[in-house]
C-alpha cells in the first residue's frame, strides 16, 4: 500500500507545471475602449461649450489654438509687451462654472504672482495670460482637458467641469532686457 501511494505521488509531482493564461489578452481592447470613451466626453463637452457661446450674445468670444475660448472684458489700447516665458506676473481671477455658480471668488483667492510657464497653473490660463496686456480684463472658457481633468482640484471644482474664469493682469515684471528691474503697472 505504501509503495503504491509512493507511486501516484511520484506520478503525480513529475507532470509539467501547467501555464495559466490571462483572461484577457489584450490590453489594448482595454485602452482604445478608454480613449473612446474620453474622446466622447470630450466632444459632448465642446457641444455644451458651442450652446454657452452661442447663446452668450454679449460677448465676442475667439477660439484660442490651444483648446480654450476668450473674450475681452477691458481691452488696453497701448501697444505694451505682453508676457513672455520667465517673466512675473501679477494677476487677479476667479473661477465659476458656466451658470456662474462661483467656485473660487477673487476675493478667496486674492492676488496672484505667476512666474509664466516656470510654475504650475491652470493649463488654459498659463497660455491665457500670454494673450494678455497690463490693464486688460477677459473672460476664458475653460474645458475640463485644459483645466482640472478627470479628477478636479478635490475640493470646489468637480471631475469634468468646464470652467470659466475672469482675469485681469494686475502689472508685469520682465524677464527680458528690456525692462529687467522695473514693473510695468
């Protein structure tokens, strides 16, 4: 008896090892469903922007090459530099939401300085201050993708939520020789 069950146990632990296969193979599937899906969400969201600006009949909003809106509230008449990267600059903002539910009031988030494309910020406002003269106020509709994305700031602003935020350039400190000390108000 003890040879034979010596036996099935040697049978038994000779086999080769038997190699579990994934259940799903590809990852890809996975991932093209995810880009799918975003691309979605995207263009159901530059639908909704499209009704805001049409409806919006007070204002004159531009389409930036870089994915946001704009219009100009103040528009300075000088011919001053605008912002370059490296150069610091002082602003004021808030932060609504389409319906002009305020998230963040520019009371809240008081003034700020921005050293242009050398810090994090808002991906659509870094590239909207560059636009921007000394005096001049606009307005910037601001889709999820170039504003907080797919997770929000964990606080105010929602995963996916389109944005609005007024600004006004406050002054600029130059990084360039032409203007290196002194800040333009």
């Amino acid at each position: 008896m003890y040879r034979l069950l010596l036996f099935v146990v040697v049978c038994i632990s000779c086999k080769e090892p038997v190699v579990r296969k994934p259940l799903n193979t590809s990852t890809t599937n996975s991932f093209t469903n995810m880009v799918l899906q975003k691309k979605q969400l995207i263009a159901l969201e530059n639908k909704h922007i499209a009704a805001y600006l049409a409806q919006d009949s007070l204002q004159t909003y531009q389409a930036s090459t870089t994915g946001f809106w704009y219009a100009y509230q103040q528009k300075s008449t000088s011919n001053t530099p605008l912002p370059q990267a490296g150069d610091l600059v002082r602003l004021r903002y808030n932060i609504s939401t389409l319906d002009n539910t305020v998230l963040y009031s520019a009371t809240a988030l008081g003034t700020k300085n921005y050293l242009v494309d050398k810090e994090d910020f808002i991906p659509a406002l870094q590239d909207g201050v560059k636009l921007m003269r000394v005096g001049e106020t606009m307005t910037f509709i601001i889709p999820s993708y170039r504003g907080f994305g797919l997770v929000g700031d964990g606080e105010k602003i929602p995963p996916n939520q389109t944005l609005k935020s007024t600004v006004t350039l406050i002054a600029i400190k130059f990084k360039t020789p032409y203007e290196t000390s002194s800040t333009k108000s």
